[in-house]
C-alpha cells in the first residue's frame, strides 16, 4: 500500500514515516503543500495524511486540488485541537477521517488500515477466503483456524492480493504497493516472498490460494471471499 504524507512538523513526519515503512507499507513524506501536490499527481496512491495547517499551499486547498484533478484516493487529515472548523471544512472538501492532534500511532493505523479496506470494497476487518482468513485490524493471519506467522513484507503482500481478490496483479503493481522507491525491485524477491506465502498458507499444496498466471501476474482465487 502506497502512501502519502503531509506534515511540516519535521519530528511528526519522521516518526510516521518511520513506523509505517516498518509495518510494511510504502510511504512518501512531504513537507509542504506544494510538495505534497507534486507527489499527489507523480504516483499511484493509495491513501494520503494530511496536515491542515501547511506552508505554501493549505491542507484544505491541497485536498480541493486534488479532487478536482479526479485523486480519489482515501484522505485521512490531522487538525489542531483547536480548530474545529478545519475538521468540518476538510472533510467538506473532500477528505473521508480526520484525526486531531495528538494521537496515537496505533489510531492512526487503525483509521488507515479502516479507510483501505472501504476503499477497496470490504467493510469488515476480517477477510475470510475459504480457509484463509486475515484480520487486517490486528495484521493476522489463520489458516483454517491456525495462526500463520507472516514477516510484515509478507502480510502486506498477502494483503494486497486478498484485497484484490479474483482479479489479476501484475509484479509491477505488486512491487509498487509493498516496496519503498530506494528498496530493490528486483522481481525474482517478490517470487521467493510469494513462494514463502504459499508453503506457508498451504503446506500440503491443496487449495493453492495465490495463482501465477504467466507473464501477467499473481491472483489470489476469489472461491468462497
Ligand atoms: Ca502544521
């Protein structure tokens, strides 16, 4: 999952971006508003925090822009306390949650891991795909009840596929939504991860969950989602 930050306070940025790319999600990191529009229009989001209070080009103005260049990507913002108004006029403009400043980092995951999901069509936090079952709130995975140990690389990917259950991903939107720009995107490492995945989701090699289809990608099989 690809994600944009905006946020000016330098300590706030870092920290996000920090625990984020640890769990596993790719994150760009902007300091101003006119910045964040660059890296709004350059790549292929997912889902973008949004400061309100923003040097260069506001919050709220930066949410309008991108609506009105049809970015439909979920937009959670972050809003001083004391400015009420700036919830109601950002989520006016356009943008799906807000989180008012302080918060925790594990609220701020929970509301992006909720805004994914609905944006990509599931409501509850429990995918269930036959015996295959993720829990996006608490990143875990059973396989028919068991507990399935996965590194964060391999949830993320994992996730990615059930999200996009029954439909083709190609290595190039895979690698996308679990690498950082800077990580190697070397493709032969996404086949070991999704090898790794399958020994680990079917031992037995009996409901083999994530198919590859040749030279277009991997689908995770739809079956009983
Ligand atoms: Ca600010």
């Amino acid at each position: 999952m690809h994600i944009l930050i905006v946020e000016d306070e330098l300590r706030l940025r870092e920290h996000l971006r920090d625990r984020l790319r640890k769990n596993g999600y790719v994150v760009e990191v902007a300091a101003d508003g006119e910045e964040g529009l660059y890296y709004g229009q350059q790549f292929p989001l997912d889902l973008a925090v949004i400061d309100i209070g923003l040097p260069k080009i506001s919050g709220i103005e930066l949410i309008r822009r991108f609506r009105s260049n049809g970015r439909h990507f979920p937009i959670l913002i972050l809003t001083a306390r004391r400015n009420w108004q700036d919830k109601v006029e950002g989520l006016e403009t356009g943008a799906d949650d807000y989180l008012v400043k302080p918060f925790r980092f594990e609220e701020l995951e929970a509301r992006l891991n909720a805004l994914l999901r609905r944006a990509s069509g599931w409501s509850k936090p429990v995918i269930d795909c036959g015996p295959i079952s993720l829990d996006t709130g608490k990143q875990t995975t059973t396989v028919a009840g068991d507990p399935v140990v996965l590194t964060a690389f391999e949830y993320r990917v994992l996730e990615y596929l059930m999200l996009h259950a029954g439909q083709v991903v190609s290595k190039a939107e895979l690698t996308d939504n679990i690498y950082d720009q800077d990580y190697d995107r070397d493709s032969n490492v996404l086949e070991v991860f999704i090898g790794r995945l399958r020994r680990k989701l079917d031992p037995g090699n009996r409901i083999n969950p994530i198919e590859t289809l040749r030279g277009r990608g991997y689908r995770f099989r739809r079956g009983e989602c």
